[in-house]
C-alpha cells in the first residue's frame, strides 16, 4: 500500500474496538468474577481465631514476662490441664519450625511447674476473663494477640498459620547479625 493512500474505515474501526476491548474486557471478566463468584477461593486462609479485642501481652495479668530476643513472636499457651502433654505438644511445634524457631518465644502461662527447654513459665497474678485452659495464643514483636487456638486444634494446622505468618512476616535484615 503506497504512503499516500488512505486507511479504509474498516480497518480504522477495528482498530479503534481492538483498543476498546484490550480496557474493557479485564473490566468485565473481573465484574463477571464478583457477580458469579467464579475463580474466587472459598477456603480460610487461617486455622486460628482473630481476636482483636484482647488486650497486649504486656497488660496481660502474669507475673514476669520475657521474652528472648526483642523481635520474637510469642506463643502463649494456658498450662492449667494436661501441661505436660501440650508443653510437649508445643515443643515439638516449636522445633518443626527449623530455622525460624530462634523468632519464637514459647511462653507457659498457669503452671508453675518446671518448663522444658526454650519456654518460660509465668503465673497468672488474676483471673483474666479470657483466660481458658488448654488455649493457645500467638502474638506479634509487638504483644498483641494475632491468633487464638481452640485446646482440641491440630498441632499441623497450627503450624501451618505460624509458617505463614513468619513468611509473610520477614525478620529484620540485621536480626542474625545481632544474635550472632
């Protein structure tokens, strides 16, 4: 086709729905997503409870608190029936975790019984109206409480949630540096 000579209005046309469709078509593929819940997952991405209206572990009612390192996560369980079976229970958690189990610090809360390797354990001073024997809390480097587990919880789905929160969570660039 010479320079000169004009583009058909066919062609222009079709260029000009070709340009229409490559905006609006991922617009109506997303309405049609929505609408018909078509290619959307069903499923819950987390095993635990969100319980955002319990206080940090810090106004917590226990008597000394410590955790190891300033950046450690805190997994919280309430050892006030059968604690030899969850502290176990925990502990092997604990170190399916591999290399980022040094990011956790396992807390037994009610027992004043001895604690086994890498936990510490604390006494409730009062009754907390949360308080429930056999729970299992996770909390941020913050202290607040990210998930709750119900006591009957499987160990593999909890460690399911703790692996995607410390994945989704990275430590910080300088964390092993420090520790080393």
């Amino acid at each position: 086709m010479p320079a000169d000579s004009p583009v058909s209005p066919l062609a222009s046309r079709l260029k000009l729905l070709a340009l229409f469709a490559v905006f609006l078509l991922p617009m109506a593929v997303a309405w049609g997503m929505v609408e018909w819940r078509l290619g959307i997952p069903e499923g819950r991405t987390a095993h635990g409870q969100l319980t955002p209206d319990l206080p940090p572990l810090s106004e917590w009612p226990l008597d000394g608190v410590t955790k190891q390192g300033a950046d450690d996560w805190v997994m919280a369980f309430d050892c006030s029936v059968s604690c030899a079976e969850q502290a176990d229970r925990w502990w092997r958690l604990h170190r399916a975790l591999g290399r980022d189990a040094q990011r956790i610090s396992r807390l037994r809360l009610g027992s004043r019984g001895e604690a086994l390797p890498g936990a510490a354990s604390v006494a409730w001073t009062d009754a907390a109206a949360w308080r429930s024997p056999g729970r299992l809390w996770m909390f941020d480097p913050d202290g607040r409480v990210v998930l709750a587990y119900a006591p009957d919880v499987e160990t593999a789905r909890v460690l399911e949630d703790v692996e995607r929160l410390l994945e989704r969570n990275p430590a910080p660039p300088m964390a092993r540096l420090e520790a080393e």
